[in-house]
C-alpha cells in the first residue's frame, strides 16, 4: 500500500543518465522494477511531474498524441498561450 512523503527528496543522476529514486518514493508510489513512467516537465516553472504508465495510457504515445503535445510545448516557449483565471472561466460557461 502507497504511503505519503511528508519531505521533499533530492536524487543524483549518475554518469549513464540513470535517477535511482529513493526507497521510500519508491514505496509511496507502489511502484516496482520494470514499471514505466511518464515524465511531464513545466518549461515555465521547470517543474517535473512523474505518472507511473499503465496500459491504458498508451493512446498518449500515439504519433498524433505527441505531435498535439509538442506543438503546446512550442506554443508555451513562444508565448502564445494565455493564462485564465476562475472568473475568466466562469464568464464561459456560468454555473447555475
């Protein structure tokens, strides 16, 4: 069963490009040898975010998938996007 992490960890990368997470992250996840993950990076605030991939995330690997991603990422390092508040959201389409 996952547990949480009450403190943040820092991990080394090794010469090979191997990040070895630490057991106790490991355990919080549930996660095991051989599992596969996703890595989401936020070029704005150069955050990672780590998804463990199941099998019924692969349409997020299609071709057309990451082309759509890869063109949002472009988007973001050129400036075409626009941020949105609630009440921005909330004038397109008002809840009653």
């Amino acid at each position: 069963m996952a547990t949480s992490i009450t403190a943040a960890k820092t991990i080394e990368m090794r010469e090979d490009g191997t990040l070895v997470l630490p057991p106790e992250v490991r355990e919080a996840l549930g996660i095991t040898a051989g599992e596969q993950f996703t890595f989401l990076v936020d070029p704005i605030d150069s955050s990672v975010t780590l998804y463990a991939r199941g099998d019924d995330d692969d349409w997020m690997y299609t071709g057309e998938s990451l082309a759509s991603f890869r063109r949002g990422i472009a988007d973001i390092e050129a400036g075409r996007v626009r941020q949105s508040s609630e009440e921005d959201l909330r004038r397109l389409a008002p809840c009653d």
